[in-house]
C-alpha cells in the first residue's frame, strides 16, 4: 500500500501534466478574453495602433470578418477627431470583437471586463507565454494540485475515523470524500478525454 508520501512523489512528477490540464480547463471558465487586459483588446489596441485588421482577424470566424472590418475602420477614422467620440467607437469596437470571439468559444458575453480582473493563473499562463518559458508555470501548478489534492486527502483520512460516531460526523465524512473524489474523477475526464474551449 502506498504512503502519503509515495502517493504526494507521484503528484510531484505528474504535476506539469495535471497543471497544464487544469490550466485548459480555466480558460473559458474566467472569461479571461472579456478583459481589458486580455489577448483580444491587446491585439485590438495593437490593431487600431497600427491601422492594421489583420491583427484581430485571428480571434474570428471568417463569416464575422465583414462586420468587424467596417466597425475597424470606422474606429480608425475617428482616431485623430473628437476623443470623446472616439473613446465611445473605440469602446464598441472592444465590445463587438469581444462578443464575436466568444460567440466562436460558445460563451456568453457578459461585458468587458476591467484589467486585473482575470485570474492569477492566466495570468501568469499569458506570462509564460510572453516569456517563452512554461517551466516556472508548471513547476507552480505542480506544487498547488500536489497541495490541494493532499489536504483533501487527509481531511478524508481523518474524517474516515469518526464517520460512524454519529450522524454528522458521518456525513462530513460523505461531504469530505465527494469533494475528494469528484477532484480525482475531473483530472482523469481531463487527461482521458481533453479539455474543450
């Protein structure tokens, strides 16, 4: 039988794999597109900047791309007019390319969102991209599903004590073993059948 011990070792060197899982997962899940400091207003502003579409396009289907061109360039001859006009086309033209992008996710959209907004976990993923280096990512995932899935192991293992003492112990146990368990089951559907966008 394994100890704690040999069963936290296995987490560590599986680790990078069930991060980068569970960093699939995330994304749709925080609406990280919806923020002013996510990829798709980067690529907007960059877009607008440059008076170049082409930067945007990605984020689209191509039955969306006669809409969003139009709004880009009615967006881009305002650009040196009145700034409060602009900030409001600017502002729609945000909002548009955000809405289609999570059209194609799926997902609804419930508005932009400020920056800072989107979880610390895609943030850094946005860093390691930028950075071209995942392994402080992974190493950080790592230890977190190690931490997270080894208090949820021991809460169970000592509630397994108590469990018939009495009703309520019992069923701390019961909620204790779900939460445990159901973890366990969402890391094998993700690493036995992918995670959607």
């Amino acid at each position: 039988m394994k100890t704690l011990q040999q069963i936290s070792n296995s987490f560590s060197r599986t680790g990078m794999i069930l991060g980068l899982l569970f960093l699939l997962i995330s994304i749709p899940a925080f609406a990280h597109c919806d923020s002013y400091d996510g990829p798709v207003i980067k690529d907007a502003i960059k877009a607008l900047e440059k008076e170049n579409v082409n930067f945007v396009k990605k984020w689209i289907e191509p039955q969306q791309e006669a809409e969003i061109i139009k709004l880009f360039n009615k967006t881009v001859s305002l650009k040196n007019k009145d700034a409060e006009i602009y900030s409001l086309v600017e502002k729609h033209f945000f909002e548009t390319l955000v809405r289609y992008h999570r059209e194609t996710e799926g997902a609804p959209y419930t508005g932009l969102k400020p920056a800072g907004s989107t979880e610390p976990i895609i943030q850094m993923a946005d860093t390691t991209i930028a950075n071209s280096n995942v392994k402080t990512l992974l190493h950080n995932l790592g230890n977190h599903i190690q931490k997270v899935i080894t208090e949820k192991y021991e809460k169970v293992a000592a509630l397994s004590t108590v469990k018939d003492h009495s009703v309520a112990e019992g069923r701390a146990y019961v909620a204790a073993y779900v939460d445990y368990t159901h973890t366990l089951e969402a890391l094998e559907k993700v690493m036995s059948h992918g995670a959607a966008h």
